[in-house]
C-alpha cells in the first residue's frame, strides 16, 4: 500500500566510490553539483565530529512518528546512512540514544533525520554521524504510516534509495547514483586545486589579479 510499505534496497552505490568520497570535502562536492544540491541549511551535524558517507536507505515518516525508522535500521548493512524525511517538523524527535546505539551495533554508517532529535548531550559527545534538524525532549510515536526505500525530498533535495550521501559541518549532500563517477572526477579536481590554492595563500604568493578583472568586466568604478 503507498504510503505504508518496506521496499528491499534494489541498488546500492559501490563501495570504492564510498572509499574515495571520504576524502572529499562536502563543499567541495556542493561546487561541482553547481551549488544546486543541499540538505538545506536547517539540518545540522549533532555528532562530536568527522564525515559520513555511505549509500542510502530512505524512510519517508509521518511527522512525530518513527516506527519506520525502526524498520529500517533493522534493514540497513553494514555502512549504510538511513535518511529520513520527517517532514522536517519539530515537535517530536524521531531517535535518540537508544536508537544510535543500536545503530551503532549493527555497524550502521550514520543517521540523518530531517526533523528532531533527543538526547543530543550524548550524541554530541559521540563520533557516530547524526545530523538532524533540531532538538526537542519530547519523544516519538510508533503508529506508522510510513515507507522504506522509496524516493524522498530534503528541502527540495531528491535522494533515491542507493544514492550515495555524505556529510559533513558544512552539512549534508546526495550525490545521485548513476552520477557518483563523474560527481568524483570533477570533486577531486576542485580539491586538488583548492590545496594548491591555500598552499599558495599560505607561501604569500597568491594570485589576487582575478578580483580587479572581474569588476572591470562588470563595469565596476573603482575610485582612489
């Protein structure tokens, strides 16, 4: 039934793409995607620090409720980050630290939750990825109705159940199954230029020429 159903995992991002993804800066990624992909700017690493990749599984919940959420970390292997989208609402958390210590057992490779959670001292003090909306002590339902596997929204950012995700304190990145290699090949060119960049800032011999030839094309008056 649509709107209440577990779908099995079909497809699921290789694991070499995860391996070098790890190396990747999030904004880094964000730049070669033309800056027109994001979690949005409300969803937060709540964790201690460090980045999260992995393929995705997808629950789409009721606002307030995780029984879903539940079935899907019984379903995800080893490595895989549980995305859920909750509506974003506030009201309710959907996980705290019970649910991130039984994640973290069955080697889990993080949780994002477009809403709320509880307990965030303790998984703050933890280096096991959660990112997430909010906070709030008030805790879930377990009523359903609710789907596993299915295509979900994080404001406005489609993440297809497989696709490789990651994170990171800048925030949170699908990158779309079929596009991993490229997304890569041209993340990792951005990155190697932006170490030789800060090389060069540091070693005092930063090129800064681009900034006066941009604003005269621009048209830009330039007094003094």
């Amino acid at each position: 039934m649509i709107g209440f159903r577990v779908l099995p995992l079909r497809r699921r991002v290789d694991a070499q793409w995860v391996e070098k993804f790890r190396s990747l800066p999030v904004a880094n990624v964000s730049d070669v995607m033309s800056r027109m992909s994001a979690g949005g700017a409300s969803l937060h690493a709540m964790h201690a620090g460090g980045r999260m990749v992995g393929p995705a599984v997808t629950v789409k919940t009721r606002p307030g409720d995780n029984l879903m959420v539940h079935k899907a970390l019984d379903i995800a292997e080893a490595g895989d980050i549980v995305v859920v989208d909750a509506g974003g609402n506030l009201t309710n958390a959907i996980i705290g630290e019970l649910m991130v210590a039984h994640a973290i057992q069955r080697g889990l490779g993080g949780i994002v939750i477009f809403g709320a959670i509880r307990d965030s001292e303790e998984i703050a003090d933890g280096d096991f990825p959660v990112f997430a909306a909010g906070v709030t002590h008030r805790g879930p339902y377990k009523d359903g109705p609710g789907e596993v596997n299915v295509p979900i929204a994080i404001d406005g950012m489609v993440i297809e159940p497989g696709d490789l995700v990651c994170g990171d304190a800048d925030g949170f990145l699908a990158v779309p199954f079929d596009q991993v290699a490229a997304i890569y090949a041209a993340a990792s060119k951005k990155h190697e230029a932006e170490t030789r960049q800060m090389e060069n800032i540091r070693a005092g011999r930063n090129d800064r020429a681009w900034v006066d030839a941009a604003l005269q094309k621009l048209g830009c008056a330039i007094e003094g």
